[in-house]
C-alpha cells in the first residue's frame, strides 16, 4: 500500500471521529495561543489529520490521492530506497512550514483556528508540477486545462488576492507557503542528494513543451 494511501485512510479515520467528537477536534486543531502559551507543538502537524466537514475532507484527499501517486512513485524514481522517507517527510513537513507565517500572525490570537491538510497538499501539488510541468491542470471556476507550469503561478496569485480579502475562512496563507516549501523542498532534496537538478530539469521540460 503507497504512503499516499496510508495518510489517506488515516486522515479520513481521524477527520471522521472528529466531525462527532468535540474533544479530538478541539485537542487536535491548530490554536495557536496553545502553542505560544503550552508548548503544544505537535499541533502543528495533528491540524492536517482533522477537517471541518465531509466536503472539505473530501476535496483534500482526492487532491491529495491525483497528486501523491505520481509524486511519490517520481520520488522513488529519483531517490531510490529514501524516495518514500523524502515523500513522506515532504508531506509531514509541509504541514509545519505552511502554517509559520500563520502561527506568528496569530499566536495569541484567542479566536483563531486552523485545520486541515492544504498546505501538504498544495506541496504535494507544486512538487508535481516541478517533476511534470506540462502536466494539464484546471481550477474549478476555470474551464480550460492549462500546463502546470501556468497552472502555479495563476493558483498563488489567486491565493494571495483571497488571502488579502480574508473574508472566507479559509487559510489561503497555508495554500500558498505550502506550494512554495513543496517546490522547495524537492530542489533542496535534490541538491544534497546530488540525484536531481530540479530547477534545471523544470526548465528544460517548459522549453521542451513550446518546442
């Protein structure tokens, strides 16, 4: 069974158990104050392991299950034997790395609450379109399909339009820093393993999709 799979069954089994239970969701959420003020770190990954309903859990994980399969067999493809760890390790960092700006924005904010698991998905989604940048993507309200590698950067700026409404509930900022650890994560992985020169094949495949 794939990693992809795996965080999936036990996003849905804990995002479930959630939806009726008050205490897993208030002990899991992401509140930042409880951070700051208990040293609850950990609550910093246990967020994307709990949703706010069936629909937000369902968009994140078949996002995250289109995406993770292909990201994850193209780890294991450039990084041998650590390609699961390196995957496993984007997904689980991603949920850390996207909610920073958040947690110092809001870290004694009393009526501030996060949950879910888009900023590791939006890694996961970013790290695909560096591996396959002429990869056919869309948006909901966009009609067309358009290569990934216009597909990334119409998706951060619209994330960071909403972010700046802020006025929907939703923590576009987490879309957004996730996207970019997951593009920076891969180049990075890629650096110290002397394996891949992600920046370099990126490149090489947009030139090769006008070609």
């Amino acid at each position: 069974m794939s990693i992809t799979v795996i965080l999936i069954i036990i996003t849905a089994l804990i995002s479930i158990s959630a939806f009726s239970n008050q205490k897993i969701m208030g002990d899991l959420i992401f509140y930042p104050p409880a951070v700051s003020n208990n040293n609850q770190y950990y609550r910093f990954i246990t967020c994307g392991f709990i949703h706010a309903d069936y629909a937000h859990l369902i968009f994140n994980m078949f996002s995250f299950y289109m995406f993770g399969q292909f990201v994850e067999e193209g780890f294991a493809y450039i990084f041998g034997n650590a390609g699961k760890v390196l995957y496993l390790l984007l997904y689980l960092l991603a949920l850390i790395a996207s909610l920073l700006p958040t947690y110092f924005k809001n870290k004694n904010n009393e009526l501030y609450r996060s949950l879910g698991a888009s900023g590791a998905v939006s890694a996961v989604i970013f790290a695909g379109i560096m591996l396959k940048p002429d990869l056919k993507m869309g948006l909901i309200f966009l009609p067309v399909m358009i290569p990934g590698f216009v597909f990334g950067p119409v998706y951060l700026l619209i994330s960071a339009w909403l972010d700046k409404k802020g006025n929907d509930n939703i923590n576009h900022s987490a879309h957004i820093w996730g996207a970019l650890f997951g593009i920076a994560f891969l180049i990075v992985a890629g650096q110290i393993s002397g394996e891949y020169d992600a920046v370099g094949q990126f490149v090489d495949k947009v030139r090769a999709y006008f070609n």
